[in-house]
C-alpha cells in the first residue's frame, strides 16, 4: 500500500490538473479576438442576420460565458467533447482518427532523438577533448540552435528541389491508395523520414548536451573511481555504474519536454501536411473552430500528463534510492 500512496497521489494531482487546464484553455479560446459565426459566414459566402443569430443559438454562444462553461464542463464530465462547427463532426472521432499519425511522428522522434542523443553524449563523454566529441558538440548546438519550422521547409527543400529522393508531404503516396500490408506500412515509413528528423533533431541536440555533461559529471564521482580501483573493466564501469546515474536528468527532460515535442508536432505537420492532430488544431485555429481546438488541446494535455506520471516511475525503476524513499 505504501508503494501505491505516491502513485494515487499524483493521479489525483493529475486530474486536478486536467480540469485546470480544461477551465483555462476554455476562458482563453473564448476571450481570443475571433467569432466562429463570423468565420462561418465568411466561408459560405454572407448569411443573413437572422441565420447568424440562429448560428449562435444553435451553438450556444449567445449565453454567458460562465453558462457556456458549465455547460462544456458537464459534456466533457461524461466523455462529449462536441460536434464541430466546421466538419460538422464529433470532436472525439475527429481527434481517435488522426491520434495513431501524431502519435506515430511524436514517438518515432522521441525514441530516436533519446537514443541516438544519449548515445552521441556518451561516446562524447569519453574523450571530451577528442576530435568525435568536438564534432557532437558542434552538431548538437547547430541542431540545438535550428528553429523545427526552419529545418522542415529547408528538408522540403533539399529532398523535394536538390535531391528527389523523399516524399516532402501527406502521409501516403497518392498511386497507393489501394496498398495494404507491408507495401503500406513501407510507405506510411518511407513519409514519416523527413518529419521525424525535423522534430527529432532539435531534441538529439538537448540530450546529447545533456548526457555528455551528466556522464562527465558521473565519471568524476567517487563510486566510479572504486569501481575503477577494484580492476572493472572500463565497458562495465561506463556502461552499468556511470551511465545509469547519468540517465536521470536525461529521463527528467524527456518527460518534462514530451509537451514541447507536442506543440513542435503542430509545426512539423504543418510544414509536411502529415494527418495529425497538430494539422487539425492549426486548420481549427484558422476557422475558429472553438469544440475542436478545445479537444485537441485537452487530448495533449492528458498525453503531458500521463508522461509526467510515466517519468516519475521510470525513477524508480532507475534509481533504487528513490524507490526506498
């Protein structure tokens, strides 16, 4: 029971913060300079008064904003995020449909910039004045220093203009709409290339930077110089001792920016058209589209949240010292 306290803690902490987030993102949405009505009306070509306030009725706008609150409150309690003004669809079928594209670009960025980062800080912490470690710290801050929007349309560039050799936007091949199967899949993979390394690259920078410092650092210690006294050979020093303490702060950030992979995933969709829902919540932003908005940002901040959770238990399982306390 005593393992399971701090656990049930922060999962309550948690929805606390989901209906913060929930009440803050619906005051701001509503407040922003904009009208759904409006925007309707522009796209359809003129509406006549009466349409518009029948519009604003029908979507409950006319009310306060405290009423519209409590309304959108109770809908969301029992798991309606509503219809959407402009697809006239549920907001919750939109979001389910285009969940498996985002979650396919955040993860595959995540994984690779975690590995590949942390492996280029660990091959950089060796020889620190080496000409390897140099050439990282040089790559790493270029990355580190590369807008995602910049490094995306400077891909489209280089792979749609100089070298043909990648598809540059959507998320499958328009010749293939027939596929299944492994041809699908090498397809869906041969799109993801470019907007996994437009968003992967900036974070490789972040945690290469930081399990370099965080294994010098560890290296330095006094635990690693005994194990290098008792005669261990250096793989196993480096590898089981140093590299494990030197994983937390790079864990840490890995939870703590899967928010700031999320609202880089919006650009990178953008940028590449890919099926997501970062291109849904900007096409929603554009056409003051307030249900759908609101859904997709609750959906990522629930993702935020439960990686936070996820974070705090890979502590545990990395350091025995938290676990005992």
């Amino acid at each position: 029971m005593k393992t399971l306290r701090p656990l049930i803690s922060r999962v309550i902490q948690g929805l606390a913060l989901v209906l913060t987030v929930v009440v803050l993102n619906f005051v701001l949405v509503h407040t922003a300079p904009g009208d759904p009505v409006e925007t309707i009306a522009g796209a359809s070509g003129g509406m006549s008064p009466e349409m518009v306030a029948q519009l604003r009725t029908q979507y409950g706008l006319d009310e306060p904003l405290y009423v519209q609150l409590g309304v959108y409150l109770s809908k969301v309690l029992s798991g309606d995020l509503g219809y959407s003004y402009f697809f006239n669809l549920p907001v919750t079928s939109m979001i389910f449909e285009r969940v498996p594209a985002t979650l396919a670009l955040v993860l595959s960025a995540v994984i690779s910039a975690f590995v590949i980062g942390t492996t280029l800080g660990v091959l950089s912490a060796r020889k620190p004045n080496g000409l390897l470690s140099q050439l990282i710290t040089v790559l790493s801050m270029v990355g580190f220093a590369a807008p995602v929007f910049w490094m995306g349309i400077m891909l489209v560039i280089l792979f749609a203009s100089v070298i043909p050799i990648m598809p540059v936007s959507g998320m499958r091949s328009i010749d293939s709409s027939g596929a299944a199967g492994i041809a699908d899949v090498i397809d869906v993979l041969h799109h993801l290339v470019l907007p996994t390394l437009t968003l992967g690259l900036v974070h490789l920078a972040h945690y290469s930077r930081l399990s370099r410092s965080a294994m010098l650092d560890v290296l330095g210690s006094d635990f690693i110089r005994t194990a290098r006294a008792k005669g261990l050979a250096n793989r196993v020093v480096l590898y089981k001792h140093a590299l494990r303490n030197a994983l937390l702060p790079v864990v840490t950030v890995l939870g703590l920016q899967f928010g700031n992979v999320m609202a880089g995933a919006i650009l990178v969709e953008t940028v590449f058209n890919w099926p997501g829902l970062g291109r849904l919540a900007f096409d929603s932003v554009l056409r003051r589209d307030y249900p759908t908005i609101l859904g997709v940002l609750l959906f990522s901040s629930i993702v935020v949240i439960v990686m936070n959770l996820l974070t705090d238990l890979c502590y545990r399982l990395i350091d025995p010292r938290i676990k005992t306390s």
